[in-house]
C-alpha cells in the first residue's frame, strides 16, 4: 500500500511539473527569445490572396537593428523594404526608386509593422499595448496569436501569429481581413 500510495504521488508531482512547463507567459518568452537575437536570417514568403490567380512566393533576408527592420527581397525580383520607426520604405533593385508611407498616414500599416520591428527585437512586452497576446505551449515549441486592440487597425488586420521552437522564431503569419495572408519562415 505505501509503494501504491508513493507512485501516486511521484505521479501527480510529474503531471504538475508537466502542466507548469505548459505556462508561458510575455516575459518568459521574451526572455527566451533574446538568447537567440536576430541579426540576419534567410526567409522564405508565400503570399495568398483571393485575388490572385496563384500564391506568390518570395525569398531573401531579413536583417534587424535596434532602428529598423529591412526585407530583403532576392526573387521573383529584387527589391528592399524597410520598416523604420515612422516610415516604410520601398525601393527598387537600382536604389533608385524610392516610395514611402508615413505611419501617421496609415495607423494599420503602422501597428503591422511595428508589430514585426519588435517580434523580430524580441521586445514582445510592447506589443502588448496594440494588440491581445495569447500564447500556447511551452519554451520547446510555442505559438503566440496577435489580435489588433485598437478597431481601425482590426478592419485591416485580423491577426499575427508566431511559430517557433525554443529561442527561434520559426514563422510569422498575417492574416489580414479581405483573406489575404501572408507565411514568412525563417531559416536560422
């Protein structure tokens, strides 16, 4: 009866040991990802779209600085698009043509893409100011959902999500409100 009663126990030790690993909160993650900071990663894109007659896909590098983030865009063409902390840039494979969009102009660009500046920064905490963070799984492979608080960023943008397996962010996912959505694997 004594062993009976110690397996029970080393049981329910196992499983509240188990279920607290499930609890991942902002900061922990956070702190995981900054043990692995992004610099400059290769990635992969695949943009669909109800109105395109196929997925377009695209591939490059990402590189990240505490000011911006820049795409890298290698194929089907050549082109970079940065994210500033007031701007995004566009410019073509010449360096010649240059297009902006100011934030103050387009709140819903702006949260989407200070929502990527700090995912890629891992500075999740100040994403929860714009959006609802929701998390799932544990620091071995976890998914964070990224709702929009403020409702004229949520006409546009319905959701982020993030993959990734203990300090790497694997994928990034945008689905925005007219169906279109757009799968960005990164490849440390």
């Amino acid at each position: 009866m004594t062993i009976d009663l110690q397996r029970i126990a080393l049981g329910l030790a196992c499983a509240l040991a188990g279920a607290a690993a499930w609890a991942l909160t902002v900061p922990d993650l956070q702190a995981l990802l900054r043990t692995a900071p992004i610099r400059s990663v290769p990635f992969s894109e695949l943009r669909e779209s109800p109105w395109l007659a196929v997925p377009i896909e695209s591939h490059g590098t990402l590189h990240s600085t505490p000011e911006s983030l820049e795409k890298r865009i290698l194929a089907p063409r050549q082109e970079t698009w940065r994210l500033l902390a007031d701007r995004m840039e566009w410019v073509d494979r010449d360096g010649v043509a240059v297009k902006h969009v100011l934030y103050s102009e387009a709140p819903a660009v702006a949260a989407l893409a200070n929502a990527l500046r700090h995912v890629v920064a891992a500075d999740l905490t100040s994403l929860t100011r714009d959006f609802q963070v929701e998390l799932a799984g544990d620091e071995r492979q976890w998914t964070a959902r990224l709702q929009p608080r403020e409702a004229t960023v949520g006409r546009y943008l319905d959701h982020i999500e993030l993959q990734g397996a203990g300090p790497q962010l694997q994928v990034i996912i945008v689905v925005e409100r007219q169906g279109e959505r757009t799968t960005t694997r990164l490849q440390p």
